[in-house]
C-alpha cells in the first residue's frame, strides 16, 4: 500500500509535464483520465484511513482534511476545465498548486512532513536577514541610477542603460548570482573604469557577505527546528 500510494502520488506530480502548456504534450483525455485514477486511488486511502481509525480521532486529524479538500478542488478544476474546453475558452489548471499536498499529508509521508514543518519554522527567522538583503539591493539600485541614469550610456545592443530603477533593481538581483556578469558592468566601465569601483562593492557586500549570511542563518535555524521535530 505504501509503494501504491507513492507511485501514484509520483504519477499525480508528473502529469504538469504532459498537461498543456506540457514539455511533452498528451491529449487532455488522457491526462484527466490517469489524475481521476489517482484521485480514486487517494480516495480509497483515505477510506481505508477511516476504516481503522475512530470517526473522532480520523475527522480531528487535519492531514485527512487537507487530502480530502485537495481531492475535492481537484475534481471541481477538472470538471471546470473540461467543460470550458468544450466551449473553446482559454483557462489554466489552478489546481495544480495543490497536488504537493497529497505527498506531505499522507501517513507514509512522516519525513517529508517533518522536513516541511522544519522549513516553515525557520522561514519567519529568516525574513529579517532577506529584507536587510533587500534593502542593500534597494540602496545599490537607487546608487546605480544616480550614478549612470543621466549619463545617457547604452548598452551593447543600443538600450538606455541603467535609467529605469525597477530594471535596475532586477539587473543587479541577477548580478547577485554573477550570471550577468561583467556584461551589466561594461557600459559603465567604458565609460570610466573607476565605476568598476561600485560593481566591486556591490558583489563583495551582497553575493560574499549577504550569501553568506543568508545561508548560515537558514543552515542553522533548520537544522535547529529538525532536532527540535526529531526529539
């Protein structure tokens, strides 16, 4: 029972890359087909749950309400998707965002809720250091348009550079991972290699030090509420 559930839990999670828009598409018959049998399958799980739990332990246990409501929303998309495809209207498959479910909340599932639950403890911990992050991001951006946004530069292809702050700001989160790197320093730095100074600060205080931080915060607030969940 234990491999049946996860195997069609798998084949649940797998149908977003046969459903449109799909990376190797499948007729929606096919696709609505193979999920109502996974949606049976979690079905007669969880009857199977009631069967050998009492009625006020199995109703007062939220991993079965959260499986029973996902069965529930994921039958009433399919049904509403179907139905306007008939007619030709575009609509999108809402409920996809809600199959994760039925992998954390099944009983066979204890390690995985546990590392979820670990996670969701440490998130609030973390949001002090991701917005000091985004206030350096912030300040960097407001930086860099004053720096270059009267300037007139372009880029290599012709485009205003730097003199929009929202593009700014995304321009320099990539540089945080150096994947656009040194190519979004280059106008500057033909301009005047001294500019280069700012792009050096910039990376030296929020991909070494921020990164950093970042992780260790995570790495340590984590593994503290794993203990706390193992114990």
């Amino acid at each position: 029972m234990r491999t049946a559930t996860y195997f069609f839990i798998f084949v649940n999670l797998s149908l977003a890359v046969f459903e449109e828009p799909a990376v190797y598409p499948l007729p929606f018959l096919v696709t609505s087909l193979v999920e109502v049998l996974c949606l049976l399958v979690f079905f007669g799980r969880l009857t199977h749950f009631a069967k050998v739990t009492l009625r006020h332990v199995f109703w007062k246990d939220t991993k079965n309400i959260c499986i029973m409501v996902a069965i529930l929303l994921s039958l009433t998309d399919l049904a509403i998707y179907g139905v306007l495809r008939i007619y030709n209207v575009r609509s999108i498959r809402w409920s996809r965002i809600v199959r994760p479910i039925f992998l954390i909340n099944f009983a066979e599932s204890r390690q995985i809720r546990r590392a979820f639950r670990s996670i969701r403890n440490t998130l609030p911990e973390i949001t002090y250091v991701f917005l000091l992050f985004m206030f350096s991001l912030l300040m960097f951006s407001l930086m860099a348009l004053k720096l270059f946004g009267e300037r007139n530069l372009q880029t290599a292809e012709g485009l205003p550079y730097f003199r929009n702050y929202l593009e700014i700001v995304f321009d320099l989160y990539v540089l945080v991972t150096t994947a656009n790197s040194p190519d979004v320093m280059m106008p500057a730095f033909d301009f005047s290699s001294w500019y280069a100074l700012f792009f050096i600060a910039f990376v030296i205080v929020n991909t070494y030090i921020f990164m950093s931080l970042f992780l260790a915060v995570v790495y340590n607030n984590y593994k503290k509420h794993l203990k706390v969940t193992e114990g």
